[in-house]
C-alpha cells in the first residue's frame, strides 16, 4: 500500500467529529436570547458559526384601518421585520406613504391573510370597502 492510499485508508477511517454545542447569549435580564447557528459550505463542511438572525425585541398593535391612509407603523429604525395581519376580508392595501391606495398600494384580500415586509420606514393602508382591524407584529 502506498503512502497516499494509507493517508486515504486513515481519513476514510477516522472517528466522527463530537456533536457541536453552539453558544446562548441573553440579555442581563435572561430574556432575548439568541442562539448562534453553523455556518455550512455547500460542499457540507462546517465553516464555524455566526449570529442567529432576528431581532431582539418584539412590539404589537392593532390599527383601524378604514377608507382614508392609515398609518399602520410608523418608521422604526433598526426594525427587521414587520408583519400585518387583517381580521376581515378586504381588499386593503398597504404602502409607504399616505398616498397609498387601491391602485398603487400592496393588496392583502382575504381574513387572516399576512404579508411580510423586511423594511424600516412607516407603513400606510387603506380599506375602500370600510374599517378593518389589522395586527401589526414589529421585530426589532
């Protein structure tokens, strides 16, 4: 056997790595924690590890959103996600300024439905068919 089939036989051969503990890291309080996350190659192999992404605090409302803009949430610095939610069938229709309406805005139909935005700055709806209750979820 040659050197470089035994160095192969070897590798093929050795043990599997021990399972990785991946650090917790809180706030003073205990609260807001977040775990860190392997980083993966995609040839599999394991870089190290980096930050869970998300932000640190989390705020709630609901807004009456009616026929006229509505500011839903206003703009957040440092906010990572905000999600809307209505409680009744729309149509509404949501974007950044007031001038947000039912041809230029992002429409959300049916009760329940969500949408997700990755964004920072205030947030307008409007309803043309009358008031609807939207839940605003910000992650920052």
């Amino acid at each position: 056997m040659t050197l470089r089939y035994a160095l192969l036989a070897l590798t093929l051969l050795a043990a599997p790595a021990a399972a990785q503990t991946l650090p917790v890291t809180c706030n003073a309080a205990g609260t807001n924690c977040v775990q860190a996350t392997p980083v993966t190659n995609p040839d599999g192999t394991t870089l190290g590890s980096a930050p869970a992404r998300g932000g640190a605090s989390l705020a709630t409302s609901q807004v009456s959103v009616g026929t006229t803009a509505t500011l839903v949430a206003a703009l957040r610095t440092g906010r990572s996600r905000l999600v809307i939610t209505q409680s009744a069938a729309g149509p509404c229709y949501y974007g950044p300024t007031a001038a947000v309406s039912a041809t230029t805005g992002a429409r959300l139909i049916a009760a329940g439905g969500s949408k997700i935005y990755l964004y920072a700055g205030a947030l307008y709806g409007i309803c043309p068919g009358g008031a609807v209750t939207t839940d605003v979820d910000e992650e920052f």
